[in-house]
C-alpha cells in the first residue's frame, strides 16, 4: 500500500512547484512593468459619465457661458460653432435626448403668434425659423425683462438637434401622448408690449385679437380635449399679458412673473411657476469689489410714484431722500438711465427692492446680477425657485409696515456688519447664474431652472388630470 502511494505523491509535488515557480514569475514581470511604468494615467472621458441627476446645481456653481462670451455671440452663431469656439474645460457634452427630465409637445403654432411678431415671415416650408442659420433677434431696453417666451421656446426647438451641447432637461416630442406637458408657444408679453394699441381703422387691437384666436386653436385640439387643458403651458409674464382670455385658461400652468394682477383660482402658487425677469443691466463680471469699494449704504432708482401696492415707494422716499450714504432717486431707461443705474448697483452695498404696481420688480434681479445685496420690501412678493433656493441668504427682507417706521429700516441696514455684508455677496456670486436667460441654454440658467420648476408640477398635474377622467371614460345616454 505504502509503495502504490509514493508516485502519485511526487507528481503532485512537481507539478505544485512548477506552478508556484510559475506564478512567481508572473507577479515579478507585473511589478517591472508596474513599477517602470511612466505613463500618465488615461484621462477620464467625461462624455462616458452617465448625465446628472435633477437639481444638480446646488454642487455646480459655474459662470454662465453668457458673462464670458457675450450676447451677441450666443444669438448669432449655431450651436455648433459656439462649441468649437469655446475653451477645451467648457465644451460641454452633447444632449441625450433620452434622458431628459421633461418631455414636452409643442404646437406648431402659426407664425402670428410667435417669431412672426419679431418680424419673421416663414417661406412656406415652416412655421418655424431655421434656428441653426439665424436666429430672429429680440428687442432690447425693457422689453427684455419678460422675454422667457422666446428663451424658452429657442431651447425647445433646440433639444433635438443632433449637435447640441450642453443641457437638455426639457426636450420636444412629437406625439403628444408621451409628453409630460404641453407647450403653447404664444409670445404674449411681446404681443402685449408692441401690439396693445388699436390702429386705425381697425376695431380691435392685435393684441386682444391673437388672445382670442388663441383661445379657439387650444380647444379645437385633441391635446386640449384630453385634459381640458390642464396639462398646458401657458407663458403671460407681463403682468398685463393674457388680459383678455386668462380666466378662459386657468386650468392651464401659467409660467408668471408674480400673481398681482390675477384672482386666486386662476393664478397661484400650487399650480403656476414663479419666474425670474430677465436683468436689463449686465452682468458684474469678475467682481473683486470689497465692502469698502461701494460707497453707496443703500441704492433705489426708479419709479416713485405708483399705484396701488407701490404707494410705499413714495413713503420711503420721504423718509430716506436726506439719508447719508443712500441714493433715492427716479430714474428711467431714457437718457442713458440703463447705464447709470448698473454703475449705480455696482458702488452700492444695499439695492432697494419696493413692491411696483404689483409685487415683483426686475429690480431685484439687476441688484442679484450686480452683487449688491437685495433689500426687499414687497410683502405679497413670490420668488422664483424658492422651494429649492433660500433667499435669506443673500437677500434682506422688510416688511411694509416696518419699512414705513422713521428710522426703522436704516437702523437695520447700518447694523448688518461687514462680515455679514461679505458672506452674503459671496452668495450672490454663487446664485447669479441661476437668474441668467440665453441661448444656448447652460447648466442650471434660468431657462433649466424654469424647466425644474415646472418638473416638479407633473406629479400634481397628473393626478387632477387623472381624478377628471373618473367618470368620463365610459359614459351612458339618457
């Protein structure tokens, strides 16, 4: 027995040695070509990453390509040029449509109610302009401030280009079944801000007359019957846009720039989106001010004389006219007034926000575009984003009837201290970017940002649009 068992026990020996002696010589040759190597490690292909998740941008803080390149740039050339043109780190990876966080459909609307009002008359091929070749300019001063319509429908008719870079958060479909919400491509504060007045002969304003023939496109179509319009987006930021037809809308989203001018049901927080105006001064580029450099404690030129809420305006203008180191003086865009009043901001510490003839003001958004920090004195104001922005942190805020006290408000502004003053500029540094309208749309401008907001009203929408059907699905004759 003992003799039948030696030989398989040597082979096994052997042939252990020989893979260990193997082996051995495996992990030598490894550690030489490990240790000799002298290559730097493959760079990461950023491309390959998978997309980001929604409301990334509380971790990305990135200036807006806008401030760095200008707007003439980003209305004028495709997009991609602007890619080619841009520095390696900013090149942006393309839009995949697939992964986009809002799928949208939009009518294709006639001219009339959209680029024709910028004077674009279509050839006949499309009632959409070749965005890639030209894009129809805006008019400038303060027709700006509510131009989100255009913004927005640039970024919509962009989603599926096969070259885009950059963010896709809403992207166009093309069967209405599939979309989350519908977009109604109306650029109305336009329509309100060129067209309001009634030319001669004519009986009716261009103006009212798109509203109502708006009005009867929306409900002959099958999109509307499905949901009586409550899955609809409806764009009327000019406080006096939609005048006409609003109450025939209210079951649509509005996206608005505050809800003075509306009755509760028809406009209000729960199913409308708060959106930012677009600042008419630009940008504070790389700002390096210090507390020091802004001579000016607090800074208000505008409008004193309003009606209805911005009556304070004139209050406080009594009270703060002889103030040391405050400016409180009327203004307009005439005489250069745009200029002087974002040299203004820039040497001011505090910018005065006052309620107007409704609460919100593009004030606040040409303080937040200057960094100098927004005092706001509106007490039915609402913000944009505020469920995922919290403006108390660059933002001072006073009531009314506190800001009417002699010696209330200046007693709490000279109080906040340099420190405070600094952090809170820090973040409007941090936050600007938020607030900045372009094309091409950038990561977390407000273009995305309305595209968020209005994400996060699907799950809501759905669920009226699902309790309507309740009973109308199978339906008996009497």
């Amino acid at each position: 027995m003992g003799h039948r068992n030696t030989q398989p026990y040597g082979l096994v020996s052997q042939k252990f040695l020989s893979c260990s002696l193997f082996l051995v010589i495996v992990l030598v040759l490894c550690c030489i070509l490990f240790w000799g190597s002298t290559a730097p490690p493959a760079p990461i292909n950023h491309s390959l990453l998978p997309n980001e998740k929604a409301f990334s941008f509380i971790e990305d803080q990135r200036i807006p390509l806008r401030d760095a390149m200008g707007d003439d740039l980003l209305l004028n050339h495709g997009i991609s040029s602007l890619a080619q043109n841009q520095p390696e780190e900013q090149v942006l990876k393309k839009c995949d449509p697939s992964k986009a966080l809002l799928k949208v459909f939009m009518y294709n609307m006639p001219p009339e109610f959209h680029f024709g009002l910028l004077g674009w008359v279509a050839d006949g091929k499309s009632v959409w302009p070749d965005i890639h070749t030209k894009i129809p300019s805006y008019p400038g001063g303060l027709n700006l401030q509510h131009s989100i319509e255009y913004w927005l429908t640039l970024d919509l008719l962009s989603s599926r280009f096969p070259d885009r870079r950059g963010p896709c958060t809403a992207v166009r479909v093309e069967d209405s079944r599939e979309a989350d919400v519908v977009f109604v491509p109306f650029f109305s504060s336009l329509s309100y801000n060129r067209y309001s007045k009634i030319e001669r002969p004519e009986k009716i304003g261009r103006n009212k007359m798109l509203q109502q023939k708006l009005v009867s496109y929306l409900t002959a179509q099958e999109e509307w019957k499905r949901s009586n319009g409550m899955d609809h987006i409806i764009m009327a930021h000019h406080p006096n846009s939609m005048l006409f037809v609003r109450t025939c809308l209210w079951h649509c989203m509005f996206i608005l720039a505050d809800f003075g001018r509306y009755i509760p049901h028809v406009a209000n927080v729960k199913k409308d989106v708060i959106a930012p105006y677009k600042h008419v001064i630009k940008s504070f580029a790389n700002d390096t001010s210090t507390y020091d450099d802004r001579p000016t404690l607090l800074y208000f030129q505008g409008a004193i004389y309003r009606k209805d809420g911005g009556k304070i305006r004139q209050e406080l203008f009594y009270l703060l006219r002889n103030e040391k180191d405050v400016h409180f003086a009327f203004g307009s865009v005439r005489a250069n007034g745009i200029n002087k009043a974002s040299q203004g901001m820039r040497l001011s510490k505090f910018c005065l926000n006052i309620a107007g003839d409704t609460p919100s003001s593009n004030r606040l958004f040409d303080a937040i575009a200057s960094h100098c920090v927004p005092v706001i004195i509106s007490d039915e104001i609402e913000l944009p984003f505020e469920d995922v922005l919290d403006y108390s942190e660059f933002c001072v805020f006073v009531s009314a009837s506190d800001a009417v006290k002699k010696g209330f408000l200046m007693k709490l502004i000279r109080g906040i201290s340099r420190e405070e003053w600094t952090r809170m500029w820090n973040k409007l540094k941090e936050v600007e970017h938020y607030f900045e309208f372009q094309y091409p749309s950038q990561k977390d401008d407000a273009v995305q940002m309305i595209w968020h907001a209005v994400a996060r009203k699907v799950p809501a929408i759905r669920l009226k649009v699902h309790k309507s059907r309740r009973f109308s699905r199978f339906k008996i004759g009497r």
